[in-house]
C-alpha cells in the first residue's frame, strides 16, 4: 500500500469535510449550552404521563416573569426547559404555578442555575484548556523526539492533525445543534478533549515507529521509510479504533438519552482522530522533509504552458 504516495487524496478529503462543518459554523454559529453562556436549565416530569405542549410552559414562565424560556422534550414524560437564571425562590413559585396551571404533580429531575460571569468564565478556560494542550503536546513531542533531525517537525504535524479533528468535531457539532438543537456544553468540553488525547497518542505511536525505522533503515529514502512505518502500525491503530468505536456503540444504545450527545461527538472524534494520525500527520512530515509546496505552483505553470 503505497498511502503516502497518495497524500494529497487524503488531504483533500480532509478538505472536503471540514470546509461544510466550518461554513454551517460560520452561518449557524456554535449553540453554547448554559455552561458557557449563563442561564438556568430546569428538566421536570409530569407525573400523569401527559404534558403540555412547549408553547403553554412558555406562557407560564412568561406570567411568571422568566422569558427567553426554550423547550425540549427528553422523553414522554420529561421536560427540559432553558431559560435566564433563576434562584431556588422562583423555582419553587414556577413549580407551584405549573403544577396549578395543569393540575398534577411535577417531580424534578436536575436543575443547573449558572450565572453569566461564572458562564463567560468558564467559556475562556474551555479555550485556554484547548490552547495549553496544544502547548504541552507540542513540547513533549519536540522533547521526547529530540534525538531526531527537525524534531520540531514532529510536534508540529501532531498538532496540524489534532487541529483537524477538532475543526471535524466542532463542525459537526454545528450541523448537530442547527438541525437536532444539540447544544455544546460541559461534557461536549470532555468529548473534545478526550479526542484530542486519542489523536496525539495514535499520531505519536506512527512517529516511533518511524523513529525506530530510521536508526534501522538509514539508506531508505524518507518517503518509503514513512509509508512502511505508517504500515506497520496500521493495524494496531485499525484495531484499537473497532475497540473503542464498539464500546462507544454499546454506550449510545444502552446510556440513555444523557449521554447520546456525548457518545457521539466521541465516536466522530475517535474516526477523525484515527484517520488523521494514520493519511495525514505523517504524510505531513514527507511534505515538509521534501519542501514539496516549493513546486506546487511550478506545476501549474508547467501544465499551463
């Protein structure tokens, strides 16, 4: 298999999923949970089994004097609504007055209240987490394959492929909130994190094998050495996805509606994160060890002429 000779394929299929995820993010924007936007978040089950209808909730926050109310339903008797911040006090009057309004009793399931500061807050330290993740990957990567010439390279590349499942996941996680309501929040957070993780410890396990192979073959030409180090570790990275993607499988059929979100921004990450370690972080370092961006526009030129 000759899968570095056929890089910028890959690359371009790259291309052509995240530029979607990104303009659906450019138009839509991402939907922030009351994690990162502030705001209180009330999920209830109507206990006679038949609820009422989003727009009669809405009309019972308003008289109550909570607006901007927006309502899901999370099953046949459970309902969540998002609204502005509430303190325990109105929570206790909105109960009453609900369970008046439609004469059967309510029982709460989770109530999350968040300010807007401690919301903007937590907002940055998602993006500072995110950065100094970068940072530290990319140190240690640099450190731990000092020995090697350009070792800055590898630490660099093991970022461009990580970049890359997060434009992945936060694009579909565009498309998931415009089209489903899915919001990001906290454990979206986790998710993204997690798969970051995932993608730099399958990047590095490609990076010391082409480590190992380069003390061992060194009159093999670049190229071939990194396609064969890509090879031999192909299958151990195939196998070690189907395990994961099975047990996130099982998750999103047996978890409950909790944590499908959650599951599934994981198994988009972890397919990402395997793909990108294995047609795109290595074949990066090819790119730059051959300087090829110096004769991509020769090219053109050429076949103009």
């Amino acid at each position: 298999m000759n899968i570095v000779g056929k890089r910028y394929w890959y690359f371009g299929l790259s291309i052509l999923v995240i530029i979607p995820g990104m303009i659906g993010l450019a138009l839509w924007g991402l939907p922030l949970a009351i994690d990162f936007t502030g705001g209180s978040l009330l999920e209830m089950r109507f206990e006679s089994g038949n609820p009422p209808q989003p727009a009669e909730i809405v009309a019972v926050y308003d008289e109550v004097g909570i607006s901007d109310a927006q309502v899901q339903s999370a099953g046949t008797m459970d309902i969540v609504v998002r609204s502005k911040s509430i303190d325990d006090d109105q929570k206790a009057i909105l109960l009453t007055v609900l369970e008046e309004q439609f004469n059967q009793p309510i029982t709460v399931l989770r109530f999350d209240s968040v300010g807007p500061s401690i919301g903007i807050e937590a907002a940055e330290r998602a993006g500072g987490a995110v950065g100094m993740a970068a940072i530290g990957i990319l140190a240690f990567i640099t450190y731990a394959f000092w020995g090697m010439p350009h070792a800055h390279r590898y630490g660099i590349a093991a970022i461009i492929a990580m970049l890359h499942d997060v434009a992945v996941v936060v694009g579909v996680e565009a498309f998931l909130g415009h089209f489903l309501g899915w919001e990001a929040d906290s454990l979206f957070l986790t998710a993204l994190l997690t798969v970051i993780g995932f993608s730099v410890h399958d990047t590095i396990v490609v990076f010391d094998r082409i480590r190992e192979n380069r003390r061992s073959m060194r009159r093999v030409d670049f190229e071939s050495l990194v396609n064969h180090s890509i090879i031999q570790t192909m299958a151990r990275s195939i196998n070690t996805q189907l395990t994961v993607m099975l047990t996130l499988l099982a998750l999103l059929l047996f978890g409950g509606v909790t944590t499908r979100h959650f599951v599934i921004i994981l198994m988009v990450g972890v397919f990402s994160g395997t793909y990108s370690s294995i047609f795109n972080a290595s074949p990066i370092l090819v790119v730059w060890e051959n300087q090829e961006w110096r004769t991509w526009f020769k090219k053109r030129r050429v076949r103009a002429a």
